[in-house]
C-alpha cells in the first residue's frame, strides 16, 4: 500500500493488518519476510487502537432535560 499508516483510514489499516495476518498464516513467506510483515502490523494494530481511542473521546452523551428535550453534548472521557 501506497499510504503511510498515519495517512490510512481505519478500515484501510484494519484491512491490511487482516491481508498480512493471512500471509503470515500460510507460512509461505521466508522468515524475513514474516518478521518485516509483522513488524508493519504492529504499527497497523496500534494505528487502529489509536484511532479507536479517539473515537471513544469523541462519543456524544444523549440525555433528556427536565422538558423533555434531547440534549446532546460532546462528552470528553
């Protein structure tokens, strides 16, 4: 992939880390090739947790006020 992990959308890095996954799976890959593959898929997997983190930071709280309006407000956790 072209992209540098930064630069990967979620999916796209979630989708890469599942290719190398199974290409370490199949043991067809010289030992160099495995290590440098999951070497990349660190950085994948912590590129998504990273990005899963931030999500959560962003979740809106929805709640009721006293008339019965949704109130919804950004909530940092």
């Amino acid at each position: 992939m072209s992209k540098s992990i930064e630069e990967m959308s979620f999916e796209e890095a979630l989708s890469e880390l599942e290719n190398i996954v199974k290409r370490i799976d199949t043991g067809q890959e010289s030992l160099a090739d495995a290590v440098s593959n999951f070497e990349f898929g660190v950085a994948l997997k912590d590129h998504c947790e990273k990005m899963l983190k931030e999500s959560r930071l962003k979740i809106e709280k929805v709640t009721t006020n006293s008339e019965n309006k949704i109130d919804i407000t950004e909530i940092e956790i």
